[in-house]
C-alpha cells in the first residue's frame, strides 16, 4: 500500500518534506501548494512535483506568471490520504477545518499550539501513540532536538531536572527582512521560554525550565544543557547513550568541527543537499560530569531536523508501520542518515 501525500505550503519545511516523501517507497507526493508564484513553485514544477494554487483567488497570479497548476488546494485534498500542513506559524490551525471537511489526515509544525492536534510527536519517544490518528503536531525544531537527547539521556540513566538555554538563530538564511541585526535579544525575557513546557508534551515526566536568546546568525541553534541524573554517568557512558541513536550525530573539536559554522561545511561536504544536518548535533568535547550532574552542548540545524519526523507521523497516522524503529529505520536509510 502506497499513501497519497500532499504538501501545503512549499517553503523552507515544505519543500524538504516533499523531496523526503518522493524518496519513501511507500508514499506517493499527490502535490504541494503555493501562495505566490515564485522560483520555489517553479522549482517544484521542473521537478514534476504537481503544484496547486493555495485558493482561488491566487490562480489568476499563477496564470499571469505562466505556471501551471492542477487547482487549489481543495483539489489537492480530493487526492491525498494525509496533508502536511507546513504554512507559517498559527495559520496552519485556520485549515483544521478544511482538512475535517474533506475527511483527509493532518500534520501540522511546531508552529501551531499543541491544542490544534491534540497530540505532539516525536518518532523515538511517542511513534506508538500516534498510530491512527487523523491529526498529529510534528514539534517544532529546538523541541525536537531536546526531545531527542533528554529521551536517549533518561532512558539510559534518568533526568531528575534539565535546565536548558537556547541560543537561537535570529533568522532562517532566507528570510533577509527579520532579525536582530546587532543585537542578542532574549526570546522572551520571562521564563521559561516556550520550549521545556514544549517538550513535556512530548516528555511529560521531564523536570524542565528553559531559557532563550535569539541571536544574529541564520545557521543553526545551540543548546547548553545541564541535567542532573537519577544515577551517575561518566562522560564515556553518556556519549555511549547518545551514539544509540543514528538521529544524534557527535562530532569533535578534534577533527576541526567546533562550531555552527564548521557544522554547516561538514553538511555540505557530506554532499547534503541544501546542506541539511537533520540530525541533532552533539560535540563531543562538551559532554563533561560531575557525577549525578552532566552537561552537554548541543546544536540544531532548524531547516531540516523535523523532517524525518514528518514522514515517521505520516507512516504512523497510516498505520503503514507498527512500531517505531522499523518506521525510522526506513526512513533513515532513505535519508542517508546516521553513521557520521
């Protein structure tokens, strides 16, 4: 069985999970949507990815600017079993409706409030709860990369409390009209910030406080962590627990990998398209404990991480695989993921 999938909204997330689900065997790409007829719906087109008018009142644009489309949106939903809902922040919730209207299975970002769907995902450390729902909320990129390290953390060794600050990028290398420019700008000043009540609707059980500064730099996001544990670790070991998992990458100082900069050359001479990092990455030389107490800092690369949970919650929604490791593997391999 082959699910039909359908992309609404071919931006930074949108066209990245468009490329993942062509390249799963057991999903077919129905098409995406655009609001503008820009490059990036020119680009979807030479790759014979069908594109549909985001609503009616956009297709006389699509027309003027000779691009083809097969319809709108509405359309597009007659076609597919699940839709990716991957628009800006807060406008995916305005769709719910629609979706429920047309009876077709919803995944929205991180960017829509945990209400919308009513269930918040991780692959690794809720797949099994997802199985056959009509809507699921891929967590947004820093949640992810938290879940992801605090779940192999405390599996292996407990977390009595996690604090966490976030460094995050002030803007995606596209998006040349936000910021801060000359500026560290805490985001927000209160705390906690968003993100630890964030994953504990993923972890529930997780002692969380987190605190956020966006910065100047458009690359990646950094976490520093300090956990406190059930039971003592030493360095080797957490690094052993964090090395289970082909979606955490530990990269060293040694080898010239010490920051987000140098992350980003490794991506590209990994040969990664649009030099994606989608897994978490974790420097080595940062893992240090004292015991009970351990730190690490870790890094997220925010164009590109959520997208091997996308196609984990969509074959989980579909009931297209049972358990959580044969889903991810598949999807790992499809994605040239894990072992570096």
């Amino acid at each position: 069985m082959k699910v039909r999938v359908g992309i609404n909204g071919y931006g930074t997330i949108g066209k990245r999970v468009a490329d993942a689900v062509l390249k799963q065997r057991d999903m077919i790409l129905a098409g995406v949507t655009k609001t503008k007829p820009n490059f990036e719906a020119r680009m979807a087109r030479q790759k014979g990815i069908k594109v549909y008018a985001a609503s009616a009142e956009k297709l006389q644009a699509f027309k003027d600017a000779g691009i083809e489309v097969q319809g709108t949106l509405e359309d597009l939903l007659n076609e597919v079993d699940v839709i990716v809902d991957c628009t800006p922040g807060k406008v995916g919730a305005t769709y719910k409706a629609l979706y429920e209207k047309h009876k077709v299975k919803a995944i929205f970002q991180g960017g829509e409030k945990h209400e919308v769907a009513g269930f918040s995902f991780n692959a690794v450390c809720n797949y099994n709860d997802a199985l056959g729902r009509d809507f699921v909320r891929v967590v947004s990129c820093n949640t992810t990369g938290l879940c992801r390290s605090l779940y192999a953390v405390d599996t292996e060794f407990g977390i009595r409390k996690s604090r966490v600050v976030l460094i995050r990028r002030g803007a995606d290398p596209s998006e040349d009209k936000k910021g801060p420019i000359n500026s560290i700008m805490p985001d927000p000043v209160s705390i906690p910030s968003h993100h630890g009540p964030d994953v504990q609707k993923v972890l529930p059980k997780i002692d969380i406080t987190t605190s956020a500064f966006a910065v100047p730099t458009t690359l990646m996001h950094v976490h520093w962590l300090n956990l406190e544990l059930e039971k003592e670790a030493t360095e080797a070991e957490i690094l052993s627990a964090l090395s289970k998992y082909p979606r955490i990458s530990l990269v060293s100082a040694s080898d010239g990998i010490d920051s987000t900069a140098q992350v980003i050359e490794y991506a590209r001479d990994l040969g990664r398209c649009r030099y994606d990092m989608p897994e978490l990455i974790v420097f080595k030389e940062s893992v240090k404990s004292f015991g009970r107490e351990i730190y690490l800092t870790q890094a997220v690369h925010q164009e590109s991480i959520v997208v091997p949970e996308n196609i984990d919650a969509i074959r989980a929604m579909t009931n297209l695989c049972g358990t959580a490791e044969e889903s991810m593997t598949m999807t790992n391999e499809s994605l040239g993921l894990g072992g570096i």
